[in-house]
C-alpha cells in the first residue's frame, strides 16, 4: 500500500500518542496526508485513492460505498472506549447512545466489555 496516500486525522498539538485513532500510527509512509476536518477524510479518500487505518466500523449507509473496510495482517490491536467523569451521570440519551453502539460493534462480531 505505499504507493497509496495515507490519510490520517490530526487531532491538535496536544494530543496524546496513547490516544490515537489508528493503529500503527507511528510508522513512515511515502504519502502522508493529515486531516484536520473530520469530514473530509473520506472524501479524500475516494478521490485520491487513498486509505486509513480505522476501527473497520464503518456504516455503508451513511459512507460512499467505494469505502470498504479491509482487515490489516498484523499483531496488534486496537480498543475502542470513552470516558465518563466517576462523579458525573450520564443522562438517558447518552446512554441509550451506548447501547446502539455496543449493539453496532457486535454486529462486526468484535468483543463488548462494560456491560
């Protein structure tokens, strides 16, 4: 895949290396194109014919279906979360949130902790 840019999203100056959004971040690329906007990754994507390093949870429905999720061939592995102030209730929209997200993840067969 080097003759293939590689998106990436950039999330600031102070972003944590242990909070990346993809695996094997940290390694060289020929063509190495960062993403400030969201949004526009997948759009480049397409037009470019490029790639990224994701999760693989992508939705058909609401992405272009050229984007397809691949599984990488590698050992490592990436684990997705959020984080919730221990004094702090999540209200009952965000956590009927989680639960159609954990549902959407099983349906990719990946494993659910937390609930």
């Amino acid at each position: 895949m080097a003759d293939y840019p590689y998106l990436s999203y950039e999330q600031g100056d102070t972003n944590s290396f242990y909070f990346a959004e993809e695996i094997l971040s940290t390694l060289p690329h020929k063509k190495h194109i960062q993403i400030s906007d969201r949004a526009t990754i997948f759009n480049l994507m397409v037009g470019l014919n490029g790639y990224t390093i994701s999760s693989g949870i992508i939705s058909s429905e609401l992405n272009d279906e050229k984007i397809v999720a691949i599984p990488l061939d590698v050992d490592d592995s990436m684990t997705l979360g959020y984080l919730q102030h221990r004094k702090m209730e999540l209200s009952d929209t965000a956590q009927r949130y989680l639960v159609m997200l954990k549902e959407h993840i099983r349906g990719y067969g990946f494993t659910v902790y937390g609930d």
